[in-house]
C-alpha cells in the first residue's frame, strides 16, 4: 500500500509541476512632437571714433541666432529707436543731436537692413540645432557727409530691434 501511495503522490507532484501559467500581452505607443523655436542674442555695433572729414567709417556685429534643427528664419531690423529714424537714414541721437548711419545686409553695403519693405532686405537662414547658433551679420556705415561733419561732440548711440520669424 505504501508502493501505491507514493506513486499516486509522486504522479501528483508532477500534475502540479506542469501546470501552465497563463499570460497575455500588449503594446502601447510612446510619441513626442517637437516643436520649432529660435533665439536670438546681438552684440552691439561699436563703430570706430569719429572724426569728422577724415572718411566714412564701417563696422559689422553678429546675430547669433539659435533654431531647432532644420528651421527655416528670417532676420529683420526695424528702423531705430531715435527720433526720425527711418529704413533710409538711421539716426544715433547724442541728446538732441543726431549722427547718420545705416546697416546693411552684406559687405558692398547694397541693400539696407530692414524688415522687406521700402526696399530694405531682410535675411534669412536654416537652424543647425539649438546648441549652434547661425552667425548673421550686420554691417554698418557711418557716412563722412555734410550732415554728419557738422555733428556736435559727444557719444552718440541708437538701439535697433532684432526680429526672427520662424
């Protein structure tokens, strides 16, 4: 009998041993959008002293500008803060005084730097990733005209606004 009780035990174990587990599964989606931005920072356009009839003067600046990878912009300036400033003369003031200069898109100085009206130009560029800024330059004349050689002495200054579309 004991045979008997340990076989009917022992075919019970395995029974138990290869019962099944049951399970099922799923999946799910992990989505994310990213979005287009840009960031622009400027340094200052500091022409050289002036000393009136001794030659027109140039300087440039960078916009360094910051976009998601593959973003199309444009960068445009408006006229100025000075009072009369406008896309055809920009004007530095020195309390009521002013001095004339403008910025322009490139080097040969051909096209104003403005907004796309009147004939100004504007520039654009692709971003390269937000860890990499897209130098734009601005390049800058201060005439040895008339106008300006009959400026007062002093520190003349003007503060141009910088927009990116993208």
């Amino acid at each position: 009998m004991h045979k008997i009780l340990t076989a009917t035990l022992a075919a019970g174990v395995m029974a138990a041993g290869v019962a099944q587990a049951a399970t099922t599964t799923t999946t799910f989606a992990v989505t994310a959008t990213v979005q287009s931005t840009c960031s622009a920072t400027a340094a200052a356009l500091a022409f050289p002293n002036y000393t009136p009839g001794t030659g027109t003067l140039t300087g440039n600046t960078n916009i360094n500008v910051k976009c998601t990878k593959n973003t199309p912009f444009t960068v445009s300036l408006n006229a100025g803060s000075t009072v009369g400033d406008a896309f055809a003369q920009r004007l530095m003031a020195s309390g009521a005084n002013t001095l004339q200069y403008n910025l322009y898109t490139t080097a040969a100085l051909g096209t104003i730097f403005g907004d796309g009206t009147g004939g100004t130009g504007t520039v654009a560029g692709t971003g390269t990733g937000v860890a990499t800024a897209v130098a734009v330059t601005v390049y800058g004349q201060l005439p040895d005209n008339a106008t300006n050689q009959a400026a007062i002495p002093g520190a003349y200054s003007d503060t141009i606004t910088v927009t990116v579309t993208y």
